[in-house]
C-alpha cells in the first residue's frame, strides 16, 4: 500500500506539489485527466487551485478525486528538494 497524501500545492500547468504521510514529495501532472468526465471542470484554472486534501488524497469541491494509490503511480519524485535545514558552520 502506498502512503497517503497529507498536503497539495498546485504548480502551473496543471500539476500538484504532493507531500506523502512518508513525507516525500512527488508531482502529479493531472492534465491528461481533464478530458474525462468530472475532470474536465479541472481546466478550468480557478476550480482546479481548489484542489483540497481529504482522507489522504485529493479531491476538488466539483466532486473529482482520485484514489492515492493511482496518484502514488503517476507522480515523479519532486526534483528540486530544498534541503530541510542549512548546513551548521
């Protein structure tokens, strides 16, 4: 089972900053979706920063969500880590 999502930032173009209960961060672009049903009110770029976390996944008040485990599968590991604390001089 993968670990389940516990924060969503959005990134241009679609795409979410995702952080894990592992705490790892991964990106999910979402725009191959927005052509799918519910998904498709997603292009709309308001509704889609609407993106909330509830019961470790992600879901938007239109009523799409998206079971964490098939977001665990298309998401890549967030390139551009900022390390979490400075070196000590």
């Amino acid at each position: 089972m993968s670990p389940r999502i516990k924060d969503a930032q959005c990134l241009d173009d679609h795409k979410l900053l995702l952080t894990f209960t592992s705490m790892e961060r991964r990106v999910l672009d979402v725009s191959p979706f927005l052509s799918f049903g519910v998904f498709q009110k997603l292009r709309d770029v308001e509704m889609f920063r609407e993106v909330r976390v509830g019961f470790g996944t992600i879901e938007w008040p239109c009523g799409a969500d998206l079971d964490p485990e098939f977001v665990w599968g298309k998401s890549v590991p967030f390139a551009n880590e900022i390390p979490a604390r400075l070196p000590s001089t």
